[in-house]
C-alpha cells in the first residue's frame, strides 16, 4: 500500500490520499494538486535514493542532509507558511516523514 499524509503544508491543512496506479486530483487553482504531485516525486525519489546510498556506504546522517536541502529545493521555506507542519509517505510496511517543529526541519525513515 502506498499513502500520504499532509498536515499543515502550504496551504494544506489536512489530507491523505491512498495512492493507485492512476490518482486524479481535481480542485480549483491553488488548492494543492502540483504540491500533492511534488511530495510524492520527491518521496518516491527518496526511496530510490535509499537503496543507492546503502550500495555506497553513504551514512544515514549524510543521506538525511542531502535530502533536507532537496526538500529546501522543491519547497522553499517561504512557501511552507508559518505553521509546523508533517508529512509522512507510507510504501508497503516502510514510512518517511518530514517535519517542522520551529525552527528544524527533521527527515525520519521509520520501518
């Protein structure tokens, strides 16, 4: 099963979409629908980029830093709004989440 879940990010208060092989997302302009598209390019990237790291003996910790900046980089701070805010991507039994708790953002896999 593949989710995500996204609580006070850009504009979206609170929503979770069960991901299939064709999701349609239809709202008006600014509600939400390329955000929802980016997180889940950029998780779904993330999981790739994991499987690679441990070929390489990339450490967790440089792992988690290159993948905050990308985040910075698909999302600049200024669009997040001024709220905490979490976002968890589910793929099979496996989760990622990254969040603000002021002032940090914080990336955790958790299996």
């Amino acid at each position: 099963m593949e989710k995500i879940e996204i609580k006070e990010f850009a504009g979206i208060k609170d929503i979770t979409i069960e991901v299939k092989q064709i999701n349609i997302l239809i709202g008006p302009q600014a509600s939400g629908k390329s955000i929802i598209a980016k997180l889940l390019y950029y998780f779904k990237n993330f999981i790739f980029e994991i499987m690679d790291a441990a070929e390489e003996l990339k450490s967790v910790r440089d792992l988690n830093k290159e993948y905050q900046q990308k985040f910075k980089d698909y999302f600049p701070p200024s669009s997040w709004g001024n709220r905490n805010f979490s976002i968890r991507y589910y793929l099979n039994l496996d989760s990622i989440e990254i969040s603000r708790k002021k002032p940090r953002l914080k990336l955790k896999h958790l299996t």
